[in-house]
C-alpha cells in the first residue's frame, strides 16, 4: 500500500463517536438541537445516561474495544446537576480514566468530557462537529476488537 492510497483512507475516514448524555440536561441539548434542525456530524452515537455520574470508565473503555475512534461524556453544568454532584463524580472519573488511557499507551484526546445544558443545542452541534473532526486528524483508532 502506497502512502498515496493511505492518504486517500485518512480522507474517507468517517470516526465512530459515541457520546453519553446526561438525560436532564445533554441529551436535552440533542433534542434542541434536532428540533432546531442545527446538523452536526451523523457518525455521532448518542446513549441517554440519567446522570454523567452514572458513566463507569468500564463503558468507555469498552467503547474503545468494540470500535468507537472517540467518546465525549456530556453533563450538566457543574452546579446545576439534577443529582447535586453527578458531573463532580464524572469529571473526577473522565480524569482518572484519562490517565489510565495514558498508562495503556491509547491517545487520551479521544475521550472528551463537555457540559452541555438543555438550552444548549447550538453548542451541542458546535461540539459534536469540533470532535469529530479532532478525532478525524486523529485517524482510526488502533485498538479494540475491530481493528481498522
């Protein structure tokens, strides 16, 4: 394989990301957004999580293994969680999972933590499509089941 049919691969690249939204306030943000018909990348997964408290670092990490190239946890604003403190525990969460992307030798700028409030879904879109595309530079991830 040439670099020039490399080059053409990275091109048509289209990343999976998966994203885990907080139902009272990200995943609101989505629905805004599709109701607004504000487009964002179509490659994005959504999973309504009740809280992004309630993502254990084990989800992600199997994101990753079955296939997915970037995953975002979206939550509330801190202050403004529905639980109180969910998004405290997920930032402490996204960080040490992040860490430990490094230990495994995996890109830890794959795995986003955002929060995103349900008036939000302009910047929902704005988010979505600036990942994507971060992820897209990236290129295929190269780890997980379905190595590409």
């Amino acid at each position: 394989m040439t670099q020039a049919d490399i080059n053409l691969i990275e091109n048509d690249f289209k990343p999976t990301i998966i994203v885990f939204a907080c139902n009272w306030c990200s995943y609101a943000g989505a629905d805004l957004a599709g109701v607004s018909r504000i487009q964002y990348p179509s490659n994005v997964r959504i999973v309504r999580v009740m809280c992004s408290g309630r993502v254990d670092p084990a989800f992600i990490l199997k994101a990753f293994l079955k296939g997915a190239d970037g995953v975002i946890v979206a939550g509330c604003h801190p202050g403004d969680c529905h639980y109180l403190e969910g998004n405290l525990k997920a930032e402490e969460r996204i960080n040490n999972t992040i860490k430990a992307l490094k230990v495994l030798g995996w890109e830890a700028s794959r795995l986003r933590l955002e929060w995103i409030s349900a008036s939000e879904g302009k910047r929902f879109a704005q988010v979505m499509a600036e990942f994507t595309q971060q992820i897209k530079n990236l290129g295929p991830i190269k780890i997980g089941i379905n190595q590409r």
